[in-house]
C-alpha cells in the first residue's frame, strides 16, 4: 500500500514536520520577493556557488553573534567525571 505525501508527514516527528513547513514558507517568499524559483535557468554554475557562499557567511555570523549573547555552560569537573570504582 503506498502512502500520500499527507499520510507521510503525519508519520514524521515534529521536527522534520517544522523544517518542512520553514522550507515551503522561504520558497513561496523567495518566490514573491524575487519572481522566480529555484528552477531558474539564467544562472551559471558559478553564480549558485557564490549564494550559498554569501549564505552561509551569513549563518556564520549569525551563530557568532549567539555564541556572544549566549552564556557559556560551565564546565564540569575532573572529579565529576571520574566513575567510581
């Protein structure tokens, strides 16, 4: 018996269910804000590359900036670590 793609995404966990909402939601506004889809042809190879270069820079900078806003957790300790015999 093969599965709809509805009956598939009931199985999911909430997580996968999250991310492929976020995925659908950023390509119906990528398709409002810029009139195209990812099927576009007018790119070279090159130009692919060099959004997601500049993407990814952004979430570099983004999880600097949270590494700076977010405390550290503090280490535990040698003796805590230590199993006992």
């Amino acid at each position: 018996m093969t599965s709809t793609n509805n009956e598939r995404h009931l199985d999911m966990d909430s997580v996968v269910q999250a991310v492929i909402k976020k995925f659908l939601e950023r390509s119906e506004l990528g398709q409002k804000k810029y009139g195209t889809t990812l099927d576009r042809t007018d790119l070279k190879p090159h130009d692919w590359i060099q959004h997601a270069q500049e993407e990814l820079m952004d979430g570099i900078l983004y999880l600097e900036k949270l590494k700076q806003i977010i405390p550290k957790p503090e280490a535990p300790s040698p003796v805590q670590d230590k199993k006992s015999d």
